[in-house]
C-alpha cells in the first residue's frame, strides 16, 4: 500500500507542477477559457493516472510476481478511464475545445513517461527480489 500511496504523491505532485509551469502561457493565449480548460485537463489525467496506479501499487506490494501484468492492464485502464472521463466532460460541459486537447496531451504524456518509469522501477524491483513462496 506504501508503493501506491508513493505513486499517488508523485503524480498529484506531476499534475500541479504541470499545471502552474502552464497556466501564464495558457492564460495568455486564451483567457479565462483557456484556464478552464487546462485545471479541467490536469483533473482528467490526474483521474485515469491514479485509478491506473494504485492497482498496480497494490499488486506490487503484495504480489511482486504479477507487477508486469498489472503494468500493462493499468495502462489499458488508464486510458480508457482517461478517454471516458474526456467525453463526459466534452459532453457535459461547454470547454474551450483547443486548449483542452493540448493541455490534454501534454498532461497525458507527462504522467504517461512518469508511469512507465515508475512501472519500470517496480518490475526491476520485482526481478531482483523472488517472489513470495519462492525459492
């Protein structure tokens, strides 16, 4: 639970940073919307990120063999609860369309390169230390 909790940290860490380095440009370029748009943005990939992490915390807590699998179907759940979350709010809410998309991606990508290397951290973890039961 420590690794999750851990990653978790990380990533709320990655999605403020990530928002205050792009607020003056954003503002700047589109205004109040563009705001908007980007804190909306880093709410959605800080959603899909952590409902992705703490699986594979948990996983690799308490069932270090299975870490690699559970990297890759969190990467599946990311993006599908990313995705999901996008349309309810493009559905639900009338958002600056282009400024959403890029600070979208952008956010996307940043937590993406974080969870792959904090994936990769926990899989190497997970190799050197045998498994529990193990010989």
């Amino acid at each position: 639970m420590k690794l999750a909790l851990i990653q978790v940290t990380l990533l709320t860490a990655l999605v403020g940073l990530f928002a205050a380095i792009a607020r003056d440009p954003v503002v700047g370029r589109w205004g109040a919307a563009g705001q908007s748009a980007l804190f909306a943005a880093a709410v959605v990939c800080w959603g899909g990120a952590v409902v992705a992490a703490v699986p594979l915390g948990v996983v690799a807590t308490y069932r270090p063999a299975w870490v690699a699998q559970a990297a890759f179907a969190g990467t599946a759940v990311r993006m599908l609860v990313t995705g999901g979350l996008v349309l309810g709010y493009q559905l639900l809410v009338d958002v600056h369309l282009t400024a959403f998309l890029l600070c979208l991606l952008i956010g996307y990508l940043i937590l993406l390169a974080a969870e792959t290397g904090l994936a990769v951290v926990l899989i190497r973890r997970a190799l050197v230390r045998p498994a529990a039961g193990g010989e």
